[in-house]
C-alpha cells in the first residue's frame, strides 16, 4: 500500500508539468523499445520484485547480447554477474536475491533460459509525456510488432514505414504507461504498465 500511495503522489505532482528532464523522443524509444522487446512485466515502483528484474534482464540479455551466453542443450546460459549488471542500467534498485521464475532457471550462479523462436520484432515509440518534474518523466507510449527483419526506424512514423517496408508494417498491439528517472548514466524505469 505505502508503494502505491508513494507512486499515486509522484503521479499527481508530475501532471501538468512540462518536459523539464531534457530526455528526447530518440532517447526515451530506444530506452522504452528495450523494456518492451523483452516483454517487461508490470509493476507500480519504485522497486519491482526481483522476478521482475531477473526475468526482464535475461530476455534483455537474449536480444541484446546473444553471444554473452553458452549452449547447455536447449537452454541458453548465462552467469548471473551479467544479469545483475543488466538489471542495474535499468532500475535503481539491485537484484537483492538470485532465483528463478517462471520461464528462467538459476542454479549454481547461472541463469538458464530455453532458447525460443523469434516470430516478431517489437518496438515502442512515445505518444505523448504526460509530464516531469526534476529529472522524472511520465510517458504514454506505443508499442508495435511486426515480422522479424523489418527495415524501418522506430524514430519514424507509419507513413515512412509503408514506403521503406510495404510488406512488413508494423501494427500498434499495446500502450504502455511508464514513470522514468534520469540518472547521470541514463534512464531507470520507476513504474511500468502495458494494457491492450
């Protein structure tokens, strides 16, 4: 409950507000692309549960940094320095307890994921900053899937992507609503919900 009436305060102070975090579109669709392609999970901040953390990290892992990881049969393996450390670029709290989840195992320092099948590329790209106050920031964004291979930029917009790839446009499948804190380093998400 305080986690909620902390996150419902930082909501009310933040509508109205301009954009005074100097965070630009680009920026924020890169930041937001990597929480969305790695099917983030909601939660209302400032801290998710480690689950949170560990599984968006490793998913993170998988697309950005495929090569980090060896082959044990089917399951990609990775240790689990790597996901910590992935994990603190994106929140501001550290991963308190190793563990698995739901789709990721942890076993002797390693995180063990089953290598899946790419079937879509996602992306997300601001709608609208509802507000920021200091260096938070609320945004409503898009977020798009396609087939794997699309040839667009995120930065651009659906009339651009008709032109550059006709056979591959991407359709809006979510929104989501996030609170964002810039840090000197780069962004750390705060709060994050998707809905259809």
């Amino acid at each position: 409950m305080k986690r909620f009436t902390i996150l419902a305060a930082m909501i009310l102070a933040l509508a109205g507000c301009g954009n005074n975090a100097n965070v630009s579109d680009a920026e924020l669709n890169k930041f937001l692309t990597d929480l969305s392609q790695a099917y983030m999970s909601d939660f209302n901040g400032p801290n998710p549960e480690d689950i949170v953390k560990i599984d968006f990290a490793v998913r993170h892992l998988v697309i950005e940094s495929p090569d980090a990881f060896t082959m044990q049969g089917k399951d990609m393996v990775i240790d689990a320095d790597k996901v910590h450390a992935a994990s603190d670029k994106y929140f501001n709290y550290p991963i308190a307890k190793d563990n698995f989840t739901n789709e990721i195992d942890f076993n002797d320092g390693k995180y063990f994921i089953r290598k899946g099948n790419d079937n879509e590329f996602v992306f997300s790209q601001v709608d609208q900053v509802l507000g920021s106050k200091g260096d938070t920031i609320m945004v409503n964004a898009n977020i798009y899937a396609c087939k794997p291979g699309w040839k667009g930029d995120i930065n651009s917009n659906p009339e651009s992507w008709q032109t550059v790839d006709p056979d591959n446009i991407p359709r809006k499948s979510k929104t989501m609503r996030t609170v964002l804190v810039k840090k000197a380093d780069g962004l750390r998400v705060v709060s994050y919900t998707v809905s259809k």
